[in-house]
C-alpha cells in the first residue's frame, strides 16, 4: 500500500513536492531572515545623519516637530 493518498481520491492532502520527486531527494527551504535592503540613497552617509538626528532629536523634542507642523500649515494657506 503506498504512503500518499492518491490525488483522485483527496488532491488536497499530497503535498505537491511528493509528485516531484523521492523525498529523499527533495528538501525544504531554510526559514530565516534575509538581509536588509539598502538602497544607494539609504547608505548615503547625510541620510544617516538625518535620520539619527530626527530619532535622537525631534523625536525627543517634540515641540520642534509640532512647530514644522504649525508652519507647513501656515505656509500651504
């Protein structure tokens, strides 16, 4: 008796892989997590800065940033 169930008797249960090959001559992939993408903009050294600024600075500050709101706004009027 083989160990799949035939695929005209319930096609939801054989994995697909097992109509490939043995199994023992398949495998799964790796899970795991991939490096990040960086763009060439995102190595930019002065988008660094600008971003360690903002998350060290306005970040913490947050008069400064409701002040930039405050004058986007003015200045779209």
């Amino acid at each position: 008796m083989p160990h799949l169930i035939s695929n005209l008797v319930e096609k939801a249960y054989t994995p697909f892989t097992a109509k490939l090959a043995p199994r023992h001559l398949w495998s799964k992939p790796q899970l795991g997590r991939r490096p990040q993408k960086v763009t060439r903009f995102g190595a930019d050294p002065t988008v660094k800065a600008t971003w360690r600024f903002i998350r060290r600075w306005v970040a913490q500050n947050h008069k400064l940033y409701y002040t930039y709101v405050l004058i986007c706004k003015l200045e779209s009027n």
